[in-house]
C-alpha cells in the first residue's frame, strides 16, 4: 500500500492504471502478431508479385486474410532488417500461422508449394524455356515470360531448376541469372584476358551453341568467326534465321539469305548480330574467348554429321557440291 501511494504521488496516477495499459498493449500484441485471423486462406495460393515493396506486400497478405495489421508486419518485417528480402512468388498455407511464421516463409522463399524439376537445355531461346515452363507448370504465365525475358536473352542460364507450380515469371528470370553470374565466374579471367565485352562473348556463345555439339569443333568455329569479324567478313551464321523467325529447325533459302530485313541477318549485316540468339552452356561461353587459331575461313556441317572446312571459297563451294551427291 505504501509502494502505491508512492508512486501515485510521483506518477500522479494508480499504479494499477498502468497494469491495464500493459495488459492491453500485451493482448493488442498477442492477436496482431500471434493469433491469425479467423478467415486465414488455407490451401489457397497467395501472390506476391516481383518488386513489391514491403508495404504492398504486408496489404496484400492482409487484404488475402494472411495476417491481421499490414501495419505492423510492415514494422516486424523492417525490424529483423527484411525489407529488401520478401521472395516473389504464390505461396500456399497448410494451415493458419502467426505473423511471425509468415516473415520467416516470405523472407525464405518458403511457397508451401511442391517443387517441379525442369531441365532447361543448352541453346534454349526465351520462347523455348516459356514453353518447357508452361507444360511443368500448369499456371505458369507463358506469354508474360516471353515478354519480360526477352531482353535477358542469352543469360538465363540452361540447368536444371526446381520451381513451385505458382512461380512467377520475374522469379524464373532472377533466379536462371543468377545462376548465370555464379556460372560465368569461372571464365572472367579467360574473357579479360581476350579483351571482349562479356555482351559480345555471350553473343558468340549462342551462335557457337547453334552451329555446333561438339567443343572442339566450337573452339574451331570461334576462330573463324572471329577472323571474320577481324578482316569485315560478314558472319554469314544459318542459325540467326531459326531466331529471326521462331522456328528452331529453319533452314533458309538462299533468297531468305539475302533479302531478309533484319539486325540479326548475318548475311546483310557485317559482325556479330545486336544480341544472343539463344542461351548458350558453359562450354560454348569458354569456346567463345578460348579459340583455335586454323587457315579456315569457312565450314558447314555434313549429312554424316561431321564439319567440313575451306580455307577459300571455291573449296567451301566443293564441299558443297561434294555433300549434295
């Protein structure tokens, strides 16, 4: 009784004014970040699309039922320093979790969705790996993808890769270029020391990737188109037509050859084409700054499979005539 009238003296209210205070501020917090509410969207997905800031993420959990205060997921979110880290994605709940339960899934990347594996092969254009991704996984959003991964073409790396059923373009994008900068490490020695541009390194690849299977045979193409480039031959590559018209097995005609009207016609253009026409492997990427040096400057592939080289015009011209009979 002393204690309390002491401090009702100092305070100038009763001590037991303040135990209702914490009591309310203590029940407020145990509903806000503890109990999830009632309606919470089991089994359900719930998107987060790329570049959500924290803020719309934290309306978006609450306008879906995932949690009670985008207010205060928002400041939990910022005070284990997760801002800049919520994954995009769809993210499913098998069961009602507390806020802090839903940081930690965002923040992890944790979907609660299945992984699907889908192997990517080497030499995939941006069209191919949407068209892999949409018959993996079922809503996948094809035709989005071709958009926005458009303009990554030829750093999405080709591996093997597990995604959820509800994964977002954006995060198939992020993730297949990360793996490309984690796979490009290993040759960043090799491509200063041949002083071109990663761009022109990852262009040669692709073309690299097309024209042939085998690394040797790589390394042999890369020198001669680089002796092209070197002398203001044009590259006159048959594999920028399948990526100029969208169709993997193209084989032009010759007036195909000469009068299409595109950046990308090796035949009416001199050097490299403005961009990747595929996404080229690790070994076309280490062929394209590793090549070997030959007194070809032509070659093209056989019926049986093998290359056959010239070192002027009138032999490519009779391993032409050779090949047809």
């Amino acid at each position: 009784m002393i204690i309390h009238d002491l401090f009702q003296r100092i305070i100038g209210r009763p001590l037991y004014s303040y135990g209702v205070v914490v009591a309310v501020c203590l029940v407020t917090f145990f509903i806000l970040y503890v109990i999830p509410p009632f309606s919470f969207p089991r089994n359900m997905a719930v998107t987060i699309p790329g570049g959500s800031s924290v803020r719309e993420v934290g309306s978006i959990l609450e306008r879906e039922d995932v949690i009670r205060s985008s207010f205060f997921f928002t400041n939990a979110v910022r005070l284990v320093g997760g801002e800049n880290n919520i994954r995009a994605g769809a993210y499913s709940f098998e069961r009602p979790l507390s806020v802090f339960h839903v940081i930690t899934r965002t923040l992890k990347g944790e979907t609660g969705l299945p992984l699907i594996k889908v192997t990517i092969p080497e030499g995939s254009t941006v069209r191919d790996i949407a068209r892999l991704l949409s018959e993996a996984l079922l809503s996948f959003d094809e035709q989005a993808f071709i958009t926005q991964a458009k303009e990554h073409e030829g750093y999405l790396f080709p591996e093997t890769y597990l995604f959820s059923d509800g994964v977002l373009p954006e995060t198939v994008i992020s993730t297949m270029e990360s793996e490309f900068e984690k796979q490009i490490t290993v040759l960043k020695e090799d491509i200063v020391a041949f002083g071109v541009p990663l761009s022109e390194v990852v262009t040669m690849a692709s073309l690299l990737e097309k024209e042939a299977r085998q690394y040797e045979t790589r390394q042999i193409i890369s020198g001669i188109l680089w002796k092209r480039i070197k002398i203001g031959m044009p590259l006159q590559v048959d594999a920028v037509f399948g990526y100029i018209f969208g169709i993997d097995t193209f084989s032009p005609t010759f007036d195909e050859l000469v009068t299409t009207d595109s950046p990308y016609n090796t035949y009416k253009n001199k050097g490299l084409p403005p961009g990747p026409i595929a996404n080229p492997g690790l070994e076309s990427l280490k062929a394209a700054v590793n090549p070997v040096e030959t007194p070809y400057f032509y070659y093209l592939t056989g019926f049986d499979g093998e290359m056959h080289y010239g070192r002027t015009l009138d032999e490519h011209v009779e391993n032409r005539r050779f090949l047809k009979n």
